[in-house]
C-alpha cells in the first residue's frame, strides 16, 4: 500500500498509467476512489495519482480534529514521494484549495492547477462576496440537489446512492475542515508563482456559479477558463465523459508552451 510521509502522517495514494502527471485531489465527501471514471479513461495516456487527505480513505484519520491548513502538505508529500515535475493538480470543490496552496508550495513540481467548482481559496475581497452571495443560495437546497441535478438522481438511483455511500468511508466532515480559505493565495501571489491556473467549472453548478467563477477568471491574468454545459457541481461522477475531455485538453494546453521551450 503506498503511502507518503505528510509531517508525521500517513498519505494513502494511487498512481497509474504513464505519460505527463495529473493528480487529483478530493473534496469533502470523496476519497482516491471517488476517481474511478477518471482513472480508467485517462491512464493510457497520462500518469493518473490518487491521493487520500488525512481523515480520508485510507490515510490516517487517527487525529482528534482536522484542520484544513495541513492539506496541501499531504499532496506536496505525494509530490515529493513520487518525485512528480512539472504535474497538473486538478482539485474538486475544497480539493482545490488544497490543491492550489500545494502548488505554490512546490511551483518546481507543478505546473498548472485546475481549480474545479471552486475558486481555491484565492484572498480577493470582489470573488469572497461574489461566493458568499452563491452560497447563501444553495444552502436553501438539500445537500444532494447542491452536488447532483435531479434528472441525474431519478434516472441513475444507483450511481447516486453509490455517491453517497462513498463518503462513509471517512473520518473526516465537512464541518470538521476548518480553515480552508484562511489567509488564501493573492491574484498577486499566483502570478508570481509561475503556476498557471485554469477554473472548470458545470454550467449547472447550485454551490458556485458561472459568472462567479468567470470573474475570478477575468480578474487573473492569464488564466484559462472551462464551462462544461449542463454539468453540475460533482461533474466527475455525473458527467464523466465532458469532465475527462476538459481535464485532458487541459493537461495537453497547460504544458504545451513549456514542451516547447
């Protein structure tokens, strides 16, 4: 079972395939599992990694509390153990702050961040008003409807009732993960990085909108922005297919430019 050493705490990850690196990061309700429709679709390609944060899947999950500042210290862990350069991360909802954080951590090892229905994190006053006002609307609606649109629930019960089974095989809540944005990466920040940053975000998304995610976009030079039509927030398990696409023609667009260099 591989495992990283993140500060004194097991990491449980996966790597598959062969080819440029892409590593995907989890949000609140997933694990290394969760990514199962991508794995299979882009390891013939590209190297897919895994990875478990702390109180998730597989990693240690003994701690009494969790704090999500010690994040991006698990993936950088997976980075260093696997000796990645020149990787995409590719977060999900609070994934992507973890994600985006381990990035500018190790810009030596990572090229590009995918901040997926998710802003990363970024310390902005305009964008933390703009995500405050979406959220205020899709608390109004049960947790399910925010992550996975209704048509999908009637006609796929059983991809549905397997989403949400899979986080039962965490320690960790959503409620226990404080610290997530505090004291976040300036626009600033991330441009003097190096690290390119592209937001993909589903046009149907109920916990951050499209002309939220937009402007985060316009407001970062030089990032790249992907809209996939009717997808919801939980993309990579309701619509696999565009997801995997978007992911990969960002995976070949991100690092074209250093290829050629």
């Amino acid at each position: 079972m591989p495992l990283a050493d993140s500060d004194g705490t097991s990491i449980y990850y996966e790597r598959h395939g062969s080819g440029p690196a892409i590593l995907f990061v989890h949000g609140s309700g997933g694990h290394h599992a969760a990514w199962w429709q991508q794995v299979a679709a882009l390891r013939e390609e590209f190297t897919v990694v895994t990875v478990d944060l702390r109180g998730f899947g597989n990693s240690d999950s003994s701690m009494p509390e969790f704090d999500g500042q010690d994040f991006p210290g698990d993936v950088v862990a997976v980075l260093d153990q696997e000796d990645l350069t020149d990787a995409m991360l590719v977060g999900q909802s609070i994934g992507s702050v973890a994600a985006l954080r381990a990035g500018l951590l190790r810009p030596e090892r990572v090229g590009s961040v995918v901040l997926g229905h998710s802003l990363g994190g970024i310390s902005h006053p305009e964008l933390k008003e703009l995500a405050a006002t979406d959220r205020a609307e899709a608390v109004k609606l049960p947790v399910i409807d925010r992550l996975l649109t209704r048509r999908f629930q009637r006609e796929r019960a059983d991809l549905t009732f397997l989403f949400q089974q899979m986080g039962t095989f965490n320690v960790a809540r959503m409620q226990d993960l404080r610290n997530l944005d505090t004291n976040g990466p300036s626009l600033e920040e991330i441009q003097a990085s190096g690290v390119r940053v592209a937001f993909l975000a589903g046009e149907k998304d109920a916990v951050l909108s499209v002309k939220t995610v937009t402007r985060a976009h316009e407001l970062l030079p030089g990032s790249h922005l992907e809209i996939v039509p009717g997808a919801p927030h939980s993309m990579y398990w309701e619509t696999p297919g565009p997801y995997n696409a978007a992911v990969a023609r960002l995976r070949r667009t991100l690092t074209a430019p250093k290829e050629a260099a």
